[in-house]
C-alpha cells in the first residue's frame, strides 16, 4: 500500500508540474492563410493514387501559405513532406497538424504495419524528432526496410500521425483523454484498410502514448471488427489503459522495453482526477499483464526503430506473421 500511495502522489506532483510548464507546451497557432483540407474520395484500392496527387497538392499549398508570413520552419518541414515519391492517405497543417503517410503499395500489400506515435508529434517533428530516426517518419522508413527483408509477401507501412499527440511537459501526457480520442480515430482507420484490402493482415505497432491510444482502439472493439489484426505490440510503453492484454479483444499482444528506457520509472497507476483519468494502469512488460515479451535490447525511449537494432528487428518479425522467430525479453 506504501508503495501505492507513494506512486499516485508522484503522479499527482507531475501533474502539478506540468500544469505550470504547459503554457510553454502549448501547441502552435494555425499558419494564416492555410487552405482549408480538400474534399477527398473515400478510401479505396482504386482511389489511393487520387487521393494520394490531392494530399501532396495540399501539402504543397500549406508550405506556400507558411512562405507568406515567414514562417520558414514550417515551410521547410512541409517542403519535405511533399518530396517527390511520398505519399500521404491524410494531412492537415493546422496547428500541430495532422498526417498519415503510406511507405509501400497498400492495394497489394498482405501485410500492413501502422506504426502509432507517441507525445511530442507534430508535423514540424514528422520527419525530425531530436534526430531522424526517433522521428515517426524515420521510424517508419526503418521499419519498412526491414519488414521488406524479413516478410514473405508483399508489405506496406502507415505512419500513422493521426490523432491530437500530447506534448510532453504538459498535463495531457499523463490523461487518457487523448488516447481516447485517438483511439477512436485509429478505428476509423482500421476500417479504411479493411475497404483498401479485406484480406491484409494488419498489426499495430505503437510506441510510449501511442500504446494508450492503441489499447483505447483495441479495447473498443468487437471481436468482429479486431479480426483483422494479426497482432498488437507495445514498446517504450507507460500503460495501455487496460489492466491486462486479456481486456484487448483476443487480439495477441506483444510488449518490449529497452534496458534504458526511462519510462520503466512511470507509475503503473490509474485514478480518477481533474474531472479525468491520470495514469494508464498495468505496465504490459510486466507477467501478469499477459503480453508476450520481446527482446528490445540495450536502448532508450528512442531507440526502438534504429536501423539494425534487435528490436526493429523484432518488431518486424511480429508484423510480418514470422512470430515464432521473435526473440524474446
């Protein structure tokens, strides 16, 4: 009991903390001038390639716009987005913006990886997050290069930015509250990749908040509606705002921590507060949470995706169907 009380009142002192650093924290003001986001066709096989021309389009408009009044940050990570050769399923560039980028053919794929962020992701850290390969963008390069080698059949990748990511020095880092919110909008992606390619295999990979917002998706669903996933894994992950893998709709779970992860220190604590729910229950690593562990190595909170690292490797195995040759935590 000690050890709980002592757990929540940490909790409760970072929320204090993080309401007086948020306002340093808060997300940007809309660019003036932005266009407003394009009538699209429905997610489709046969419409990707036209929705795929509008979004590079509208992406292209945005850094105009950000050109204008001189925002030269903004223009310069949005000129990388609308690089020849990417291709974006949706994007919106007001205030931290939005954008799920696809690596691959998604019509053909048989395997899909949607890769889901954690705090701190915006479109202006898209593609550079401290460095390129914490990034979602450059994670999720890695991932498709590796699930490219290890795969069988033919792979696809979502970089999946498509929900309202906390920062990290503010108070809705420790809330389920958009995680919630994010897990709703992650169904309705799932629900696009079933209309593109009802045969796929999709997994979830999802990495520190992501986790929370993964398993507010997962949870909500029907054992019908989660037939599709081939599987869920969690790494860098504070809770997934459940209280075991049991709760996530028969769905297997995989879950991995690096040795120097300094999310291992979070409290594994769910309590309501503030008109909300702080903290997101269970650690997955644990055993009694029921995940099945993966290695993930000697790493920190974002070294999950290197290049050549045990757990991209790991993680690719999972998501290309190759489980039994996971190694394990």
């Amino acid at each position: 009991m000690r050890a709980r009380r002592w757990g929540r009142r940490g909790l409760l002192v970072a929320v204090a903390a993080t309401l007086v650093l948020s306002v340093s924290a808060a997300a940007r003001s809309a660019v003036p001038g932005t266009p407003a986001p394009p009538r699209l066709p429905a997610v489709k096989a046969g419409t990707l390639d036209a929705r795929y021309a509008v979004m590079r389009a509208s992406i292209a408009a945005s850094a105009r716009a950000a050109h204008r009044i001189g925002d030269r940050d903004r223009e310069r990570h949005l000129h990388e987005l609308a690089a020849p050769g990417r291709n974006f399923l949706s994007f919106r560039a007001d205030g931290d913006g939005q954008a799920v980028e696809v690596l691959g053919d998604l019509a053909a794929a048989r395997r899909i990886a949607v890769l889901v962020p954690g705090s701190d992701t915006t479109i202006d850290t898209f593609d550079y997050l401290g460095s390129r390969r914490a990034s979602l963008g450059g994670g999720a390069r890695a991932l498709h290069d590796e699930l490219r080698r290890v795969s069988r059949t033919p792979v696809a990748v979502v970089a999946w930015y498509g929900y309202r990511a906390p920062r990290t020095m503010s108070r809705d880092v420790v809330s389920t509250a958009r995680a919630t919110e994010g897990g709703g909008r992650l169904q309705r992606l799932l629900e696009e990749l079933r209309a593109v390619h009802p045969a796929a295999r999709v997994t979830l990979l999802c990495h520190s908040y992501g986790s929370a917002v993964c398993g507010s998706a997962v949870g909500g669903m029907d054992r019908a509606a989660s037939s599709s996933l081939a599987g869920l894994a969690v790494f860098g992950s504070p809770g997934m705002g459940v209280e075991s893998a049991a709760d996530l709709s028969g769905v297997p779970v995989w879950a991995g921590r690096g040795a120097r992860d300094w999310i291992a220190g979070a409290p594994h604590i769910s309590l309501s507060a503030f008109g909300g729910t702080l903290g997101f229950g269970a650690d997955p690593v644990s055993g009694s949470f029921g995940a099945e562990p993966f290695a993930a190595g000697n790493g920190g909170h974002s070294d999950y995706l290197a290049p050549g690292s045990l757990p991209l490797h790991n993680l690719a195995l999972i998501a290309a169907g190759r489980t039994s040759e996971v190694s394990r935590g």
